[in-house]
C-alpha cells in the first residue's frame, strides 16, 4: 500500500508538471497567434502555481521569457481595454527579464534575445520619463529615468547609464523631491561625475532639506572645480539670500553682474538687497534706485522691477510722513516745519506714482491697488480714487 502511495505522488506530480508545461505552451501559441488576453492568462496560471518552481530551471526561465515577449506585446497591441487591464505591463517585462538572467546557462543560450528585450524596456522606461518630464509630470519622470538607469547599469552601465541617472535627478529636484534628487545626485558624484552642475544641484537638494551648511559646502566644492561657474556663484547667492544674509551677497552678485553685464534679474537682486531695511549693512535707498533703473534701462517691460522702484519711493516718502506726524506742536516753525516734510514725501510719492499706475494697468492685483489707493488719498486726488474704486 506503500509503494502505491508513492507512486501516485510521483504519478501526480508529473501530471502537474506536465499541465504546467502545457499551460506555458498555450502561452506560447496564444501569443503567436495574437491572443494576448489568452496568453496572458496561461503565462500566469504557469508562473504563480505552487509547483512552478519544481520545473527545472531552464524550463523556468523559458516561462518568464515567454512572459516578457506577451507583455511587451500587450503594450505595442491597439487593444487598450486589455492594457487597462495591466497598468503596470512594462514592470512585468522588466521583472520577467530579470528572472531569466538569474540562470547564466539560459542567459548564454538565449542572450540575443534577452539583450534585445531588455533593452527595449530601457528604451521605453526612457521615453515614457521624456514623455512626463515634457508634460510637467516631474515626479513620475523621475521614478521613468530611475529604471531605465537601473538597467543600464545592469548592463554594464557608461556614458548612457550617467545620462540616464541625472536626468532621474534634475526630475526629481524638479518635483522638489529633494531627498530623493539628493540620493541620486550623490551617487551621479559617487560615479566620477564631480562637475560643477552636479556640486550645484546637490547644494540645491540641501537648501531644499533647509540644511544650508551642506549646501554651502557643496557651493564651495563645486568653485574648487570652477571659481567663475556663474550659476554656482548664483546658489551661494540664493543660500545667502535665503538665510537674510543680503551683505554677503553682494559681492557674489557684482561678480555675476560683470560675467553677465546685461542681466536685469542681478541687478534687480541688487536693488532688493540694498532697498531692504533689514539688511543693515548695506541698506541705501539710492543704490536700491539706481539698480531698478538699471535693470528697466536693459528690460522696460520689468514689471517686478518697475513696481519695486515705485514702492521704493513709497517707503521713502512714508518715512517723511512719519517724521512729520511726531511734530505735536503748533508754533510757526513747527508748522512750517510739518509742511515741509509733508511736501518733500508728496514730491517722492508725485515720482513714484506712475511705475505703479504702469503695473497696475498691465496687470491689476489687489496689493497693487492698495498701494495706490494710499497715495492717492495722500494726494488728495479724490477722482482717482472713485475711479479706482469703481464710483462716478
């Protein structure tokens, strides 16, 4: 009774063997014959059956090939219920793939094929992280250019490899994913790709993570590589503008002026370092001017520029309005006094008014029409205000 026992164990274990094989045959036939559906459905009933990794191993890898070649096949298919079906087709090829290089003997007997394949998938995974990366789609661009870096390297990696994991990168600083963006710059660098860009998007990555002193580092580094690197020149700005730190700025920022004299955003920089109070040590209303003019001199069409320097004048004048409004008394010369401070901030505000009527007309914004709304009250030009308010 035993012995028939075993017999019919080993009995049923063929059959299943031979029903597995069978199953992977049908996959075989159903996708040559372009019953994708089909083929898909005996592909997995082969490869997911609990005996499945009884097969001898050659046999194995023969199923996960044949898997590869039906998924790539629903993906090139025009039948797009099935490829709703198996959203993640291309993962499946890629996985089925892998599966097969993990015999060397199949790899070798079959490699032609592998290599073609799996260099498809790398092709795809690329084109598909283009695709996103043109449509704004940063972060599932990223996640793309990621895998086809993955089997770039597994194919011996290069050139195309280091092309394909800094374009993951740039993609994921693009989402502000800056851990993820972190993680591939520094293995981009880890790679020999020491360059200036990559020292200036790591830096990037930790102003990101709010940790300026390894940004500042990276800054530093990449300057090593190359002092007149103007866009690392410009992060070391931002990182110092980040942390309010205007005065330190400047000089970094005469050093971008002279390599590029006719770029109106350097000088509009200047003009906010130097018309911003906080920034103690360098605070100069006239410098604040002279760089706004300078930059609507090279760009008229400089709207944050033209709406700086108006506010600017704002600022100057409301510090005469104050002054004058901290005179209590009433005698001749107090008087005389009040007025004169009084007129000397209309005269700024008279300058000033246009740039702001200039902005508020090519693009009206409430914070604009506030603005505007003081001045005119101050001006005592009331038909101005109705109009602004919408009145007769």
């Amino acid at each position: 009774m035993k012995k028939v026992m075993i017999l019919l164990v080993i009995a049923l274990t063929a059959n299943v063997m031979m029903a597995q094989k069978k199953d992977r045959t049908d996959a075989f036939m159903y996708n040559k014959n372009g019953q994708y559906a089909k083929a898909m459905a005996s592909i997995e009933k082969c490869v997911n059956h609990e005996q499945f990794l009884g097969m001898k191993p050659n046999d194995q890898c023969q199923a996960w090939l044949y898997r590869a070649s039906i998924y790539q096949n629903i993906i090139q298919s025009d039948d797009e219920k099935l490829k709703a079906e198996v959203p993640n087709a291309l993962e499946v090829v890629y996985e089925s793939l892998m599966k097969c290089m993990e015999n060397e003997s199949f790899v070798e007997e079959n490699q032609m094929e592998i290599a073609t394949r799996i260099s498809s998938v790398m092709t795809t995974y690329y084109s598909k992280g283009a695709d996103d990366y043109n449509n704004g789609k940063f972060a599932e661009a990223a996640s793309m250019f990621k895998k086809a870096y993955d089997i770039a390297k597994s194919l011996g990696g290069g050139t195309e490899a280091s092309e394909m994991l800094n374009l993951a990168a740039t993609s994921a600083l693009r989402a502000e994913d800056y851990s993820t963006a972190l993680e591939y710059f520094t293995e981009l660098k880890d790679n020999g790709n020491e360059t200036a860009e990559v020292y200036r998007h790591l830096a990037a990555c930790y102003n990101g993570l709010g940790q300026s002193e390894q940004a500042m580092a990276m800054i530093n580094a990449g300057l090593e590589k190359d002092p007149s690197d103007a866009n690392l020149i410009l992060e070391k700005v931002n990182a110092y503008l980040k942390e309010g730190k205007g005065a330190e700025a400047v000089a970094d920022l005469n050093k971008l002026h002279e390599l590029d004299p006719e770029n109106a955003q350097l000088l509009f920089v200047l003009g906010t370092i130097y018309g911003d109070e906080n920034n103690k040590d360098v605070y100069d209303t006239d410098k604040a001017k002279q760089y706004y003019e300078q930059a609507l001199a090279i760009n008229p069409d400089y709207s944050d520029a033209t709406y700086n320097l108006g506010v600017l004048y704002t600022v100057m004048a409301n510090k005469y309005i104050k002054q004058a409004n901290d005179i209590t008394g009433v005698s001749k010369a107090e008087l005389e006094q009040y007025n004169s401070l009084i007129e000397q901030a209309n005269e700024l505000l008279r300058t000033g008014l246009p740039y702001l009527q200039q902005v508020y007309e090519a693009q009206p914004s409430d914070e604009v029409k506030s603005v505007l709304r003081s001045i005119y009250v101050q001006l005592k030009m009331m038909d101005e205000v109705k109009a602004l308010d919408g009145r007769e």
